[in-house]
C-alpha cells in the first residue's frame, strides 16, 4: 500500500516525463485553471494543472474530496471546458474545439464510467449498451461488452433489478463498449463495497489489458493506486505528486 | 427498435398519469375551441343556407290596407328586387281542450303559386288548397307544444266569428325562426301560433279582398336599404304605412342574430382564455418536465449524442402527450359541436342541419397548444443544453434561500422548522410559486365564469319579473282604445287590478345613430309595472322628456340625461319630435324608451287611448279572466308572466346551460390538470430532500406536511386572487353577450365563488393524496443513491 503523497516529483518537466516513459501521450494538458460558482461561492477546482496519459497506460488519479481531481477528468472527457489553459488529445485541441467536435470526440474517443453509474432507468443493461452503440463507429455487439464484464445473464435486467457493483459493470459495458480509446472512471467503486468494487476493477484491468484502452481512473481511494502503472496525487486543484509502480497489483489482492 | 426509442416509450408509459393530465388540459384547451367555433360556424351556416334556400325577405313593410295594384309600384321602385304583398292578421285561437289564451298569426300565402319570398318548408301534410278557405298550415314549434298535427281542428277568432280551421300541414318559415306573441319577451310555443292560409280566403275573412297589409321584398344586389325603405314609406305613407325596415330590426332575424352574437362573444372569449390556459400550463408543465431530465441529458451528451438527437427525443416525448390530448380534444370538441349545434338547431327549428368544422379551426387549436408544448420543451431543453454534460449530471447547485417575510416579520419563534421550509422554498423561487398560484387562480376563474351565467340568467329573470314586470297578465288590443277598456277589465271578476298603457313604435334618433324600438306610457302611480333606476329602486315616468333603458341611452344611442333625441313615431300621423332625455333605467330584458301615458298620449294628440293593460288576477279565477279576455274581439294577444318565466328556462336557458355544463365540466379538467401537474412535479423535485428529512427522523406526516403544506398554501393563496380573476373574466363575459335583446348583469353568488373553491381545493386534496402515498412509500435509500 502506497503513502498519498509519495513521490513529490510535480516540478519535472513533462518533456522528460515523456522521454522517459518512452509511450505516446493522447492527453497532453497544460495549465489547465477552472473557477465555477456554486450558488454564492467562487470555487478554484483546477489551479495550473499539467498532465498527459499515455496510450496504453492505466492511470489512477489519487486525490482527497475537493481535491479537482473530477474537475481534472471532466475537461479531459470533453465533459466540461477549462476557465484557462489548454488539452490536448492525439490532434484534436479539445479546449478550441466546437460543440459538434467535442460531441464527435465523446461519440468516438472517450469511454466514461461515473461513480453513480448514470444508468439509464427505463433501459435493460442491454439497452443501456446499445444506446451508445448504436451511434458508434465501430462498436462491439452490447452481448460482447456485456460478456466483458461478466454480466451475460443479466442482460435483460433494469437497473433497478441489479446491484450497485453490477450497475456499475453495465456502466463500464457501455463505456467500453465503442472501442474507446481512452477510458475515464470518476470513482467507479465510490459508491460500492470492497468486494464489489474489486469485481469492478477486474473488469477495467481486464478492458485495458486486453484492447489496451487508456484508462485513468480518480479515487480516493490509495488502495487502488497499486493496480496502476502511474499515480497521481492531487490537493487543493494542482498535480502535489506522482509514482511510478514496478508491477502492477492485481485487483483481486486489492481490498478495502 | 433504437434504444432511444424504448426509452421514450418506456418513460411515457412510466409518467402516464402525469402525461395523462397533461393530455387532459390540451383536450380541454382543444375541445373548448372546437365546440365554440364549430357551433358558431355550423349555426351561421345553416342560417344563410335556410335564408338562401327559402328566399327570406330583405325588406318588410307593415301598413294598414293599399290595393293589390299598389304592389306594382313597389316593384318599380328602383333596387327592388321582387316583392309580394300579403294579408297578415292577429287573431285568438283557441284549442279543444286546452284552457289557456292562444294568440295566432295568419299570413296569407299565394293562391295559385308558391310565394316569391319567404318560402314554407313542409314538414308535415300539404298547403292549404284554393278552393277550400278555412284550411291552414301551421308552424313546427305551435304543432309539436300543442300536439297537433293535419286533420286536426282549432279555432279561430277572426274579426269577431269564431270559425273552424282545418290544419292540412305543418311547416316552416325563415321569417318565423324565433316566434314571439306580442308583449312576451320570450317564445311561448303553446301559447303564440304561427298559422299560413291561402289568399282568397283570408282577405275575404279579414276584409282585406283585394288589398294587403304586409308587404315583404328582395333588393338587387347592390341596391341601398335605406333609399328604398325612404321611397318605400312615402308610396305606402297614403295607407297607413308602419316604417318599412330591413332584416336587422326583423324580430325572428334580430333575435337569432343576436343568439349568434352571443355565441361568437361566447366562442371568442372562452375559447381564447382556455386555450391560453392550456398553452401556460403546457409550457409550465414541459418546463419543469425537461428541467427534471437535466441529468440524463448530460448523460447522453456524454456519451457523444448531439443536442439534436436529444432535443428531437424530448420533443417528440412532448409532441406525442400534446397530439394525443389534441386527438382526444378534437374528437370530443367535434361530438359535443355537433350535438350543441343539434341542440342549437332544434331550437330555432332549422329545417336542417349543416354541420361545419372548418380546418383553420382546427389547426388553430392542434398549433396553438403544441407551438405552447414545445416552447416550455425548447425553452427547458436549452437551458440543460446550455450546461456542460459535468454540470448537467451534478445536482442542481443549491439555490439562495433567505429568510422568509414572515420570519423577519416575526421571528422565529412564531413557526416550526417545516413551516419555515415552506415559507422558504416559495420565496426562494417566487417566480416558480407565483406561476402555480397564477394557474390555479386561472382555474378557479374559468371554472366560476361556467356557473357564473347560472347565476346571471337567474339574476336576470328575478329582477325583470319582480322588480320590474310584476303583472300576471299583459292584454295587447288590437285597436286603440279608450280608458274605459281598462275600467272594463278591472271590473272583470277575478282581476285585482288593471294598468293600462300605450305602447307607440318609433325609431330613436341621436346624431347619425337610430334604434328602432318603441316608446311606453305608464301612469305615474304605476304599481304593477314599473320602471326601476340604475340602483333598482323604482322610479316614475316623469311628467315630461322621456326615460331610456340605460343600455339604449349609452350604448346604442351614446346620449347622456339632458340631451335631445329625436323620435320618429311609425304610426299614425307619424309624427317627428324632439324629446329631451330625462334619465335612464336599468332593464336587463328588452329596450324602450318610457313616458307618463298622458304625456305621450298629448303628444301623439289622439286623445286618452291605450294599447293594452297589465293586469293582476286572483289564480283561482285565472281559467274565468281568460275565458272573459278571449271572448273580447278588442283583446289582441294575452301574455301570461309565469308563462314567459317557464318557457325562457324551458327552451332559451337550455342551451345557454347545455354550453355553461360543457364549460364548466372542461374547466374543472383543466384545473385539476393545472393542480396535479404541479403536485407530481414538486414531487420528483423536492424527493431527495425529503427523503433526507426522514433519514434525519422526520416522521412521514412531517414530511408530507412540508410538500403537501406548500401545495395546499399555493393552492389557496391561487383560489384567492381566482375569485378575482372569475369575476374579470365573468364581468369580459357579460360584457360581450350584452346586446339589445337582454344584458347579462355581474351577479355571482356565494355558491359560484364555493363552487370554483371547491374543484379547485378538491383538485388540490386529490393530489395531496396521490402524492401522500407516493411519499409514504418514498425507498430511502433508493433515493439518495441517485445523484438528482
């Protein structure tokens, strides 16, 4: 189990990060600031925040409550746009970029898993698939995903009729189920017991070995961490450190 | 089928009950519209179709007796069309076994040809054949009160012999749609007979051989009215010529127009307002509707849909709820116009029914509420749009709660924490709270105005008949008679009292503007009928100048007390006066101007005559006075009170009722609709907070009491400024439907303000109830795991 802040490493420049881990960056993001007015409150979620991920990698995002760290993957996702600063993803300047460009992007690139699921109520897990893949460029069958994740048997179920961790699993069906080529899980086990929630990370380990999808995941949760390549840690809107693990822990040695 | 669409069939299904009340408002909205405008269309169709097809009369001339010869002359006067002269006589009638006066009208027809103008639709039987004088048709509306029908006899008083008459057919006549017996205000049907008998016959009964007394004619297209109604009267003058006049002061014709007018001032006024109530409410409803999807919208922008696939899908979700109650409303607005218009039709006895509902109608009512449906969508939908996807699947940011007035007022002390809650929430959005309080105000307004013409029809009938017309009995002679007729009927055994007065036809004259009515001598001791002032307190004819009803002294005429009017009198010497105006009374049935009797009588300078009486009689001797009346050759037309107040509510207020049901039944739809609507979207606004309270251990009444405290609160607050709103859109109403034949007055009871209340509030408890129980039933757990 790794400290919450154990590699205070933010000061390195990200062209040598780059160079040393020899992958390529999809995200490349640079000083990215955001302040937002929550009812009478100005609240500094992002203060200069530089981050890439790599493809290929599996990225977990440590951070307390407040931290930014969902603030962080939403202007990642296309989700929400930054007050300052720019994002990078492959070619794309997402920060520039038009609301039918940022739609096309979260249509074709991105794969999101939120921490309440954001299933689709009136929709079997079936459907809740197929509503992403029927508008997909090159997806897998819902059956496919839906098998991915273990969840086979209870295709036909509503979200009502299913637990937390097997919402959850719907959810991660229907992010991965386009073929992302980056997955982004905002607390995907935040709502969901140790048991579970390890079935749930099975299944995201199990995505991005297998297709090799970027994943990043945010938690606050340090035990996680050890299933990632790369952590880092936020605090109080900026990037406080980062840790490279050796191995990757297997999520099923992961407990909380 | 897509995902998105098992989605929106799904959630439609889910929301049936709300979509259902949602529906319900649009059919209403719809329904209102169609029943109001079709009617109107159907009934102004059916009239001109009527009018074309038996060639009703443009022009019509009464006057005392001219040659057959003279008639030639009238066609020649340039713009006459055809014309065709006529013998017409008020006789009594009298019909075996029935014991009350019967006034009869007989009007000659054609020997040898059917008549030019004003032509019969047979109903029953054949016309009267030339060869046989005593045979007569009569009309639908006499035959069906009466029961009679060809074969049958009646009897007929006909210059004082009393002879047979042979009814052969029953018929009916574009002149004769409305019937109404002098000195009644409404048709009697048993009581007034219109009856067609052949030329030869009638002439030589009423000693009319080869001459007439009516005249009646069509103009070419294109001709003036009123130059040859001038050299009309001056041809006719010689021979005792009434005033020719056109189809605007025709009685059947004035009367059913003004009907109409009532209707159109009906269907432009409830129509309107109900449809822009359906509009409000759908734009309020879909408002909040999509407000609530705020985070499924930002999922599926999260997931790479585009505002336009997603606007489609809550439109279409909109579009479906609002085509479906406009279905349902136009259906229903199609089956109730054409009753209410088969309703409308039976009344006037059109011999047919022609049916319209025209297009633009019905497109007006589809688009009205559906362009109102997809603005609130639109409207909610860019406002979610507007967010990012992150900021449109967070909960919505608290809102800025501040102490409410009360509080601040008073202190804390003075409510319990729930109470605060409420007071809070409304005031924290008091555009929100100031919108539901608006539409049930809205509700309870129209449910009010549908009892409020109850109400004013009642008021309406109640002051002209006890403050005013207080006689049982009103006599018309047929001649001018002398003051002793009125000792002569005073002495009638039976008859308590007798007043007699004089009626004189004229036409009221005040700068470019005329109305032709008549003026009344009353005595100043008057007590039977009387003249009431504008507050209702009774007032004497004065001794000089002249008193108009208020309504023919401000609207028609625009004169104020001490102006000058001039009078043309239509009989007699005709002669012109100069009559100062001395005031105005009140008068919510019928127009007149009044005089002392002496007054009048001096300036018409034929000495102390009469016209007719109003008699009070003991009811035990009524079947003796009216046997006594009837068997008087002088005695013209015998009008009963309880006669006339019985058949205004037997056929008149029928069909003002039938469309007050409607009305009032559609208006208690909408404003449950409206109250509902509201409840079930505080509802799934406000269940995550109250499911927290009850984590924090408030019980379910508490809970339910902070929900259903605001609704109730909302609900009565709207009922209030409702009574307010009833009464403008009751006094909108009234003002419309005014016209020269009555005057709707502002009277709403206490039970009309009780009754609008009580669906109002009763809407307001069947909703507290569905959401009580929703409440109880409210899954913790369930709830606060969900991010809305």
């Amino acid at each position: 189990m790794s400290t919450e802040h154990g590699n205070p490493g933010q000061e390195d420049a990200p062209e040598d990060r780059d160079e040393e881990s020899g992958g390529q960056a999809i995200f490349v993001a640079r000083g990215l600031t955001k302040v937002y007015r929550v009812g009478e409150v100005e609240v500094h979620a992002l203060r200069g925040v530089d981050v890439e991920l790599y493809k290929g990698e599996f990225m977990v995002l440590l951070g307390a409550s407040g931290s930014g760290k969902s603030t962080l993957l939403n202007i990642l996702g296309g989700l929400d746009t930054p007050t300052d600063g720019t994002v990078r993803f492959d070619d794309i300047d997402l920060t520039g970029a038009s609301e039918s460009e940022l739609t096309e992007y979260r249509r074709h690139a991105v794969g999101f898993v939120f921490q309440f699921y954001n299933l689709i109520p009136s929709l079997t897990a079936r459907e809740n698939v197929s509503i992403v893949t029927e508008i997909a460029r090159n997806p897998m069958t819902p059956e496919e995903a839906l098998e991915m994740v273990n969840l086979g048997p209870r295709m036909d179920h509503f979200p009502a009729q299913l637990s937390g961790g097997e919402q959850q699993r719907v959810a991660i069906a229907r992010a991965i189920a386009k073929r992302p080529e980056v997955l982004l899980c905002d607390e995907p086990t935040g709502a969901l017991d140790s048991k579970t929630g390890v079935h749930v990370l099975e299944a995201l380990a199990r995505v991005n070995e297998e297709y090799g999808t970027a994943t990043a995941v945010i938690t606050h949760n340090a035990s996680i961490a050890d299933m990632a390549d790369r952590v880092l840690f936020m605090s109080d809107g900026r990037i406080s450190g980062e840790r490279r693990n050796e191995t990757r822990k297997p999520p099923s040695e992961i407990s909380w | 089928m897509r995902a998105l669409d098992r989605k929106r069939w799904r959630e439609l299904w889910q929301m049936r009950s709300q979509a259902a009340a949602i529906a319900m408002i649009i059919a209403s909205g719809v329904a209102t519209y169609i029943i109001s405008l079709s009617t109107l269309d159907s009934l102004t169709l059916t009239q001109s179709n009527y009018y074309q097809a038996y060639r009703f009369a443009e022009v019509f001339a009464g006057l005392k007796r001219a040659p057959l010869s003279l008639a030639e002359r009238v066609r020649d006067i340039e713009g006459v069309r055809e014309a065709e002269a006529r013998v017409k006589a008020q006789i009594n009638v009298e019909v075996p076994g029935f014991g009350d006066p019967v006034t009869g009208l007989l009007v000659s027809l054609p020997d040898d040809r059917v008549p030019l103008l004003n032509q019969l639709h047979q109903v029953r039987g054949r016309t009267p054949a030339s060869d046989r004088p005593w045979e007569v048709v009569i009309n639908e509306a006499f035959a069906d009160a009466q029961d009679l029908a060809p074969g049958d006899t009646i009897i007929g008083i006909i210059n004082g012999r009393r002879e047979d008459l042979a009814i052969v057919g029953v018929a009916l006549s574009p002149e004769f749609i409305y019937q109404i017996r002098p000195g009644d205000i409404f048709p009697d049907y048993e009581r007034y007979a219109i009856m067609w008998m052949g030329y030869r016959g009638l002439s030589v009964a009423y000693d009319m051989d080869g001459a007439f007394n009516d005249l009646v004619l069509t103009l070419e297209p294109g001709a003036r009215a009123e130059a040859v109604i001038e050299r009309l009267d001056a041809l006719l003058e010689p021979y005792g010529g009434q005033g020719a006049y056109t189809r605007e002061d025709q009685l059947s014709h004035r009367y059913i127009t003004q009907e109409i007018v009532s209707l159109e001032a009906m269907a432009k006024i409830f129509p309107v307002i109900f449809l822009a109530f359906a509009a409000f409410l759908i734009n309020f409803v879909t408002n909040r509707l999509i407000r609530a999807e705020r985070d499924q919208i930002g999922v599926l922008k999260a997931f790479g849909y585009d505002n336009l696939t997603v606007g489609l899908h809550y439109v279409s979700v909109i579009l479906i709820i609002v085509l479906a109650g406009a279905v349902v409303g136009i259906g229903f607005g199609a089956w109730a116009a054409r009753g209410l218009t088969g309703i409308y039709i039976e009344f006037f006895r059109f011999p047919r029914l022609d049916y319209v509902l025209r297009a633009d109608v019905l497109l007006t009512g589809v688009l009205v509420t559906l362009g109102a449906g997809l603005a609130g969508t639109l409207h909610a939908f860019h406002s979610a749009v507007r967010l990012s996807p992150a900021e449109a699947m967070r909960p919505d940011t608290p809102l800025v709660y501040r102490q409410s007035l009360v509080e601040r007022l008073f202190g804390h002390a003075f409510l319990d924490q729930p109470s605060r809650m409420i007071l809070r929430h409304i005031g924290r959005a008091p555009l929100k709270s100031a919108l539901t309080v608006l539409g049930v105000a809205l509700s309870t307004g129209l449910v009010m105005s549908g009892n409020f013409q109850e109400d004013a029809v009642d008021y309406m009938m109640w002051s002209h008949f006890n403050l005013a017309a207080r006689e049982d009995v009103t006599v018309t002679f047929n001649e001018l008679a002398g003051n002793e007729a009125e000792y002569e009927l005073a002495a009638l055994p039976g008859v308590l009292q007798a007043e007699g007065m004089r009626a004189v036809p004229v036409r009221f004259r005040y700068g470019n503007r005329s109305y032709r009515s008549a003026i009344q001598g009353f005595r100043p001791d008057a007590e039977l009928h009387r003249l009431v002032d504008t507050s209702l307190q009774p007032v004497p004819p004065p001794p000089e100048g002249l008193l108009l009803t208020s309504y023919l002294g401000e609207e028609i005429l625009g004169v104020r007390p001490g102006d000058t009017v001039t009078v043309e009198v239509l009989t007699g010497r005709r002669p012109v006066i100069d009559l100062p105006v001395a005031g105005f009374v009140e008068e919510y049935i019928g127009i007149s101007g009044y005089m002392e009797l002496a007054t009048l009588n001096r300036l018409m300078r034929d000495g102390h005559v009469l016209t007719g009486s109003f008699l009070a009689i003991d009811p035990a001797d009524q079947a003796r006075v009216f046997d006594e009346l009837m068997r008087r050759p002088g005695v013209g037309a015998i009008a009963q009170r309880s006669q006339s107040i019985a058949s205004f509510y037997e056929s008149f207020a029928e069909t003002i009722l039938v469309f007050t049901f409607v009305n009032t039944l559609l208006a208690a739809t909408i404003a449950f609709g409206a109250v509902y609507n509201s409840a079930r979207i505080a509802l799934a606004e406000r269940s995550r907070e109250l499911a927290s309270l009850r984590v924090l251990g408030f019980t379910r009444a508490e809970i339910a009491y902070i929900l259903i405290g605001e609704l109730m609160l909302l609900v009565i607050v709207g009922v209030g400024f409702g009574f307010l709103v009833g009464r403008g859109i009751c006094a909108l109403f009234a003002e419309a439907i005014s016209s020269d034949i009555y005057r709707v007055p502002l009277v709403l009871e206490p039970s009309t303000y009780a009754f609008g209340a009580a669906v109002v509030l009763g809407s307001g408890l069947i909703s507290s109830a569905v959401i009580k129980r929703r409440l109880d039933t409210l899954d913790l757990v369930a709830v606060l795991k969900t991010t809305e």
